[in-house]
C-alpha cells in the first residue's frame, strides 16, 4: 500500500513539474502590460481590414511581437490563426488561399496543443477543416467535415458563452444547410441558425445563414424579413465582415428570392 501512494505521489509531482512551467509562463504573459497593449492593437488592427487589408499584417506583426517574448503563448497563436484565416478568406478563391488556411491550421493546432481548455484554437482548426473540405472534394472531405464537426461541438461545450460558441453554431448551420446528402440536414441547420442569432442578433454571419436556411426550407416570407433585418442591423458585431461579405451575401440571396 506505502509504495503504491509513493508511485501516485511521484507521478503527481511529476505531472506538477511538466506543467506548472507553462502555467507560470501563461500567467507571466497575462501579467504583461505589453502582451495586453499588443492584443488591443493587434483586435484594432484585425478589424479595420475593411478598410484597408494591409492591417492585417500590421495586425500580424503585433502578435509576432508577443511570440517574441513568449514562444509559447497559445493567445497569440490562435490570434494569428485567425488573422492568416482571413488573408485567405478576402481573396474569395479557397485554391488561392490555401496556403494561408495551411499557415492558419498550423498556428491553431500549436495553440490547442498547448492550451486544450480554450475554445478558440478549436474553432479555428475547425473552420479551416471546412474549407480543406470545400477545397478537396474528395472522398477525404467527409473526414474533414467529420473532424470540423468534433472541433466545433468541443467549442460549444468547452465555453458555452464564448462569442466562438455563437459563431460555431453559424458554420454547424453552413454545414448543414450547403452539404450535399447524407451531410445534409436542414432541421440541424434551423436549430443551430436560430440558436445563434438568438444568442447575437447582431452577427449579420448568423443573420444571414438564418435566411438561407429559411430559403432552402422554402419558407420564403421568413427568409425576406430575416434577410431584411440583417441589412438593417446599424451595429453589427463584426462590422468587417458585414461590410466584406455578409452584407453583399443577404442582398444576393434576397434578389434571388421570388
């Protein structure tokens, strides 16, 4: 009995001593007025690429700063993830920018290597698993799909409140909503649409997919006034991609609408 609590002391002593390092350096980063100065700018920067796309790498370099200091700090790699994510999303092409969404996945993995707990390194290999899929198109894309699934429902459950949970619902709903059979499910794409524009009704992303979802069910009085409040939504949560994508995405699929 004696040796067998010393064996269990040991391995926790030596599990504390594996981690505690870490702990001590994500503690040391919180604590730094410069990790937090970086972070702001960086968010600042990240939501002005409406208005010019070069804030992006400006946004980049503040979080490379922060890298700089602590390697290991899996809030500036998700961040840059992110922020990789999106320079290949403003091209409008998935082929052209694959090599942003490797650079994306890569950064996002390190982070939920390092970090497991946070929901946002797993939104972002997640979204990035989606647009692999949308790239392939191959048999490998329902594994893709399938891991992307895995990833966002981790998110909801990990952080159920986290503004990522919100936005997991919305690409759950694209998922359900774009895919061909057996993928397919358009009652998942309602439940998962209408939770998240209950949840923010001011994510012209879930606004919009609201609509779409609406117009796939055929129910085209709810997909024009759904669509119809998203175009009039005067403060959008990410103002950026109102301006870039959904805005223009709401008022092509209410054209489209009989």
């Amino acid at each position: 009995m004696r040796s067998g609590f010393k064996i269990e002391i040991f391995f926790i002593v030596a599990t504390l001593l594996f981690v505690l390092p870490g702990l001590a350096g994500a503690s040391q980063a919180d604590n730094d007025p410069k990790v937090k100065a970086a972070f702001d700018r960086g968010w600042y920067l990240f939501g002005q690429m409406h208005k010019d796309i070069k804030n992006l790498d400006l946004a980049i370099a503040q979080y490379r700063e922060v890298l700089a200091l602590y390697p290991d700090n899996a809030d500036a790699m998700w961040k840059m993830s992110e922020t990789v994510f999106k320079k290949g999303q403003i091209l409008k092409d998935w082929k052209k920018g694959k090599p942003f969404f490797d650079q994306s996945l890569s950064w996002a993995e390190k982070a939920a290597a390092i970090a497991p707990q946070k929901p946002e390194p797993h939104y972002w290999i997640a979204v990035n698993m989606a647009v692999m899929a949308e790239i392939n198109r191959t048999v490998k894309a329902l594994g893709m799909i399938k891991r992307c699934k895995r990833e966002l429902a981790l998110v909801i459950s990990l952080a159920p409140k986290n503004r990522f949970a919100t936005l997991s619902k919305v690409v759950l709903a694209s998922i359900y909503n774009d895919s061909p059979w057996p993928v397919r499910d358009l009652e998942k794409a309602l439940c998962n649409a209408r939770e998240a524009v209950a949840e923010d009704p001011n994510m012209t992303y879930a606004s919009t997919m609201l609509g779409k979802v609406y117009a796939s069910l055929g129910k085209t009085d709810l997909a024009k006034k759904e669509l119809s409040r998203c175009l009039s939504i005067a403060r959008p949560t990410y103002v950026w991609d109102s301006i870039i994508y959904d805005w223009p995405d709401a008022k092509k699929v209410l054209a489209s609408l009989k």
